[in-house]
C-alpha cells in the first residue's frame, strides 16, 4: 500500500470523507419535521375557521410546546440516526413519537388548566395531518439532497465477496438510507485495485483500516458473513477499537430482516424473528384494513371504475372486463379482474405474432409480458402505464381472494418459477400492489420479484402496507417501469 497509485486513491478516499457532514444531514432532517408539524398546525386551524370556527392566533402560538415535544420524543425513538431504519420500522417509529407528543400536550394542558387555549378540533386534525406528513417531508428532502456531496456517514465495508458487493451496490443505489460506501476493503490481491459500483476496493483489511480510521471515518460495515469465528474474532479486535460504529451482516441471507431482534442467550447473539402472517391475529389485522380502505376509498374509485369503464366500451369492441385464473392463498384458484386493454381477438394475434418473431416469443416465455404489445388498444395502453386496469381487482379484495398489498397474483404455469418460494407464495393472498410494483416493476427480473415477494411474507407488518401504499401512488402518478 505504500505505492504512490494506492496513495492516491486512499488520499482520495479520505477527500471525499472530509466532505461529508452528517450534522447537516440530520439538521435537514429534524427541519423537514419540524416544517410537516408546521403546516400540519396550519392548515387544521385554517381548516377550522372555513368551517365556521374563529381563528385565534394567540391559540396556534399557545402550542409552542408541541414542537419540542415531537423532536424530543421523535429522538428518543431513535429515528434521528444516521442510518434510518426500514421505511415500515420508521413509519411506526414516527407514529408512535409524534402520537405520545400530542397526548402529552392534552394531557398536560388539562392538569394546567389551559385546555381553554387550545381548539380540540385543531389539536385532532393536526395530529392526523402529522402523521402524513412529517414521513412526507422526511422523503422529499431525501429526495432532494440524498445524492448531494456532504448527505451521509462515510463507511468503510470490510469485504469484497457476494454480499459486500450486494450492500455496496444497495448503498449507492438508496443513498437516503444515510451510508455512503468510500472505501472496500479486502485480503485478496486479485480484487485491490478493483472497483465496485465506483468504489474503490483499496487494499488489505487491517493496513487499509487503520489509514482510514485515523483519517477520519467512523462507520465500519463487515459484510463478510461467509468468514469462519476466529476470522472474524480477529477482525473485530483489530478494528473494532477504531470505528465507533460497527455493523456486520449475519449469515443468514434470506429470512427476514426488518423486524428482527436481537437476543442475548448465555453470550450467545440469538436473532428472534417474528413471523406475522402466521399469526391468526395478524391475518385478521391486515383483512381490517383492506376493508377498511377500500370503504374509505370507495367514494373515489367507484366513480372512476365506471367512468373508465365506458371509456373501454365506446372504444373498442369487446367487454369492459377481462379475467384471468390466478393462484391464491392456499393454492386456490380465482378469476383476477381487469379492464379489458387488449383487442378482442388478443389470443389469435398473440399466437400470430410469437410465430413470426422468435425474439418476440423468447422475450414472453421469460417474463409472460411484451414491452410493445401489439394486442393493447389505445386506451389501454394509457390503462396499463397508470395501473388503472387493475382497478376492478378492489372487488377480489372486497370478496377476500386478493389483498391491498400483498405478492404479485401469478398463473400456474408461473408457480415453477418460484422454486422453493412457492410454498411462502402460498401462505397470503396475492395483492393488487406489492414490493414489486414499486421496486421498478416490469424493470426487475423474474427472479427480483420472486425475492421481492418472500421479502414480503417474511417481513410483514401493517406499516410496510402502509408503505407499500404510499409508494405505489408514487410509482402510479410516474409511469415508473409499466407498460
């Protein structure tokens, strides 16, 4: 390493560490909550005097408390880390700090006797709206300036193999998770002097480690889960003294990973992982509330199914709906519905046309789907790249053979497919949007909607619905991956 080219590169290196600033990043943060809370207040005493209520300012300044009661307890959740948990765990996190914030407000208010400065209609609407938007403002200023030069804690990854190139390349790809790999570093000397996803793959663990650590990094990421015990062991007495923050990834790639808790059994590290949807009680939390948003929602999209619907019919020939089989829970079939996108005569011009083109019929047999489709009609091309088309699939959630969220709904000649996931597959109901729909769609492999899909069962939980949900609308009002 004392050669000038890997001098320069971990010269380099520490460069672009010397710019980062995590305190920016996290003031960014707590002022993005601090806006969602404003506006939040704004709009519910704005809300109230258009409906005949009396708009007081000395009410809206008598809430001055509010604002450091929901960063306070906001911190205390530990949701102001430099690496944010999974969008589901930081949903719950946000709810939870922000609701216990409000009560104590109220709370506080009734034992000071001065309710009578507050309006109780407000107080309720602006809770409600924080709860949407404080996780809003979080995700568009993550938006805005994930990818600036100072967002993020450098880290140091230990670990050139399979899985470090994978968190590596997850990192570069969602920079708003707070990590921003500069440096890998790796024993084996055909891979130094590499790089992976722009980073460069600097030297040896131990030599490498300590230039980087006296530079000033702080973050140090073992992704090395294939090493045996003493490796590791000695890894973490030569290092582990000179990062004040060490992860490492366990071996045990594919099982869940958002809920997961730590266990100390003996001095023993033990992983408790809580799988949900094998409870009945979960089941029926996450049926409450397909129902209970398709009912809210019901005065939205009913109207639209119907407008859309005549659209189809003055449009082409055929019917409005077009169903297909698709495997449900428990390996049960069910007819999906969609609004018809396709000429009347699809099957005949789908045979003609995978007769003719072999990269055509390739391109089906590998992912069921044509990027340009000749059997879709004008309107449904517009159906297909909003998702619309799916629309009727609200009425198989309603009668319990689809759910909100949930796997993508596959054919059975798909199921083979799936491999040893066929079996998770079958333990929930399908859903009308999932991981897939919102990770790139159509853009992923069949492979990356299979992971995707056993991510999901494993990992379940209402907020990673909830999640799910908002990105999906996201994903719809983009266009993002369909066709």
């Amino acid at each position: 390493m004392s050669s000038p080219e890997s001098q320069k590169v971990i010269d380099q290196i520490l460069s672009e560490a010397s710019v980062c600033r995590p305190l920016r990043m996290l003031t960014v943060v707590v002022v993005a909550d601090l806006v969602g809370l404003g506006v939040s207040l704004a709009i519910a005493h704005v809300l109230r005097y258009s409906l005949g209520g009396t708009f007081q300012l000395e009410q809206l300044l008598a809430l001055w408390p509010l604002p450091l009661l929901v960063v306070t307890f906001i911190a205390t959740s530990r949701s102001y880390a430099l690496t944010p948990p999974h969008p589901a765990e930081e949903l719950r996190r946000l709810t939870t700090a922000t609701t216990v914030a409000f009560l104590i407000l109220v709370t506080g208010s009734f034992f000071l006797r001065s309710g009578e400065d507050y309006s109780r209609a407000a107080i309720v609407g602006a809770w409600a709206m924080c709860l949407c938007l404080i996780p809003m403002a979080r995700s568009l200023v993550r938006a805005l300036f994930a990818r600036r030069s100072w967002w993020g804690a450098p880290v140091v990854v230990c670990g050139a193999g399979t899985t470090g190139q994978q968190v590596v390349a997850a990192l570069k790809r969602w920079p708003s998770r707070g990590l921003r790999p500069l440096v890998i570093l790796d024993d084996d000397p055909e891979k130094i002097g590499k790089e992976v996803c722009g980073v460069p793959i600097a030297g040896p663990i131990a030599e490498v480690g300590h230039v980087c650590a006296a530079g000033g990094m702080r973050h140090l990421l073992i992704a090395m889960p294939g090493a045996s015990a003493p490796q590791l062991r000695e890894l973490w007495n030569t290092l582990g003294p000179l990062f004040p923050t060490v992860m490492a990834i366990p071996g045990t790639t594919g099982v869940a990973s958002v809920w997961v808790e730590a266990k100390d059994l003996g001095g023993h590290l033990a992983l408790e992982l809580n799988q949900s949807l094998l409870r009945p009680s979960q089941r029926t939390m996450k049926r409450s509330l397909d129902l209970l948003l398709i009912s809210v929602g019901g005065i939205f999209w009913v109207p639209l199914l119907l407008i859309l619907g005549l659209l189809v019919r003055c449009t082409s020939r055929g019917a409005v709906f077009y169903g297909q089989k698709r495997i449900g829970r428990g390996d049960r079939e069910f007819t999906a519905w969609k609004l018809r996108t396709m000429r009347h005569d699809a099957d005949a011009v789908l045979d003609q046309v995978l007769a003719a083109d072999p990269v055509l019929r390739a391109e089906w047999e590998r992912d069921h789907k044509l990027r340009h489709d000749p059997r879709v009609t004008l309107i449904g091309r517009f159906l297909r790249k909003t998702s619309l088309d799916e629309l009727p699939q609200l009425f198989n959630v309603l009668v319990g053979e689809m759910s909100l969220v949930g796997p993508r709904p596959i054919t059975r000649p798909e199921a083979v497919k799936y491999g040893d996931q066929w079996q998770i597959y079958l333990r929930v109901r399908p859903g009308l949007t999932g991981l897939w729909q919102v990770s790139g769609r159509n853009q992923t492999t069949y492979d990356e909607r299979v992971a995707l899909d056993s991510f999901y069962v494993h990992n379940w939980s209402p907020w990673l619905d909830l999640v799910i949900l908002a990105r999906t609308v996201q994903t719809v009002v983009r266009g993002e991956g369909a066709y």
